[in-house]
C-alpha cells in the first residue's frame, strides 16, 4: 500500500522545526480548564488519541491520572516514551485500530489529530474504536478547527524562515480538505511534504457522531471553554458521550 502523507509527515524531524512554535502553556490552558469542566478523580484513566510527542499526556499525568498516548508516528512515540512512568505509557497504533476496550473514562482526540483519512467509513470507524475503549459512562473530547473561519481567512501563500531554512507554503481547498503543500531546501537537498485534513463542519461531526454511536453533550469555541460561534470561534471543541449510556 502507498506511504499516507501523515505517514511522512509526521515521522519528520522538519515537521517538528516548523510547528514548534506550539505553545505549551496553551495546551495547559486547555486541559486545566477541561479538568475544571470535567472534574476527573485521582487515576482516571485518559486515553490520548494521535498524542504526538505526547505534551497533553506528560500534563495530565502530573495533575494525578492514569494516561495511555497513542500515534502513529513511531519518531513521535519514540520520543515520548522517555516521559513514562507506572501511569504514563505511549504506544505506536493507528487510531482506527482498538487498543482496550471497556477501559478508559476519557478519550481526548486535541488539536485537529482527526480527519485524515479518504473516506467517511475510516472516520466513523475511527470513532467507534474510541467508543468501544471508553466505559459505559466515559467521556470523548474532541478538539478540530472551525473551518467556517478558516475557509474565511484561508492565506494561500507565505513563507516561514525558521532555523535556517525557509518553509514554502501553499493551501488550498481541493476535494472538500484543507490541502497544505509544504516546500523548503536544506543541507543541499530539495524537500516537499503535505497535509491534508477534511474540512469538516459542525453538521458533519453531528452526522459522524450519530454513526458512531456518540451524542453531542456540549459544544465549546475556543480552549477557554467559550461559547461556539460558527464565524469568529478559532476551534470547535466537542464533550461527547456514548448514545446509550
């Protein structure tokens, strides 16, 4: 089968230089205010879907909880995995693959890690893997971009100088995703890598939901936990919890 371009993408070290302005006091924002919504007991058990380098992960664990992080990347979870401790454990696996089931209160799927796939199947898949691992009560948190906004103030070129290197970037809208072409030359070699994430709206994620046995518990607009609003919220943040718990 060919090489998905998240497949690349991620287990890139350039990946890592371009994004890593990716703030971690923000992230902190998010789950602190997520714990005070939430209001998780000492040992809950998390599940951290697409963790990355697993920065949402180290955090929860240090307020006291029981945290799984999954990715695909194996760079990302190679990394992460010198943060584990008797609760706090990475492993390589594809999200539409389920890991427990039964076993988990929460399952965070944070900062657009959603969406990548070709097909409406593999999405709704997806989120029937994520039901099955949580327990009858447990809680998904689901945190992807609001693409109202984005489509609004979509920037089709720039450039991005950082360490040295000049990231060219392209986006556009092609096939109902966001389709981002990054470009650059380093060390006397030519490189070019994509992102491709669906450009789901909030009456899709209301359809995939129904279809993967999930219902909508509330919906938030930024990581302050404020009210969603379709042209000016920057995220679309979802509590959901299983259809028939």
């Amino acid at each position: 089968m060919p090489i998905k371009w998240y497949q690349n993408w991620f287990n890139s070290p350039y990946y890592h230089i371009l994004y890593h302005q990716r703030n971690d006091e923000e992230a902190e924002f998010f789950i602190d205010n997520l714990c005070a919504l939430l209001k998780p007991v000492k040992n809950t058990r998390i599940l951290d879907i697409a963790c990355g380098r697993g920065r949402h992960s180290v955090y929860l664990n240090k307020k006291g909880y029981d945290v799984t992080g999954i990715d695909l990347s194996y760079s990302n979870v190679k990394f992460a995995k010198q943060f584990e401790n008797e609760t706090l454990h990475f492993f390589e696996h594809d999200m539409r693959h389920l890991l427990n089931i039964r076993y988990f209160d929460i399952a965070l799927n944070l900062f657009t890690s959603f969406g990548y796939f070709e097909t409406e199947r593999d999405h709704v898949n997806a989120l029937k893997t994520f039901r099955k691992s949580l327990k009858q009560d447990g809680v998904m948190i689901l945190d992807y971009f609001n693409i109202e906004k984005i489509l609004k103030n979509l920037t089709r070129q720039e450039v991005k100088h950082i360490d040295g290197i000049d990231f060219n970037i392209s986006k556009k809208i092609a096939n109902e995703k966001i389709v981002k072409t990054i470009s650059f030359e380093t060390r006397g070699k030519d490189y070019h890598f994509k992102e491709e994430v669906k450009a789901f709206s909030l009456g899709d994620f209301e359809r995939l939901f129904k279809l993967s046995g999930f219902r909508i518990e509330s919906i938030y607009g930024d990581y302050s936990l404020g009210e969603f609003n379709e042209i000016k919220s920057d995220r679309l943040i979802f509590i959901c919890k299983k259809a028939d718990a």
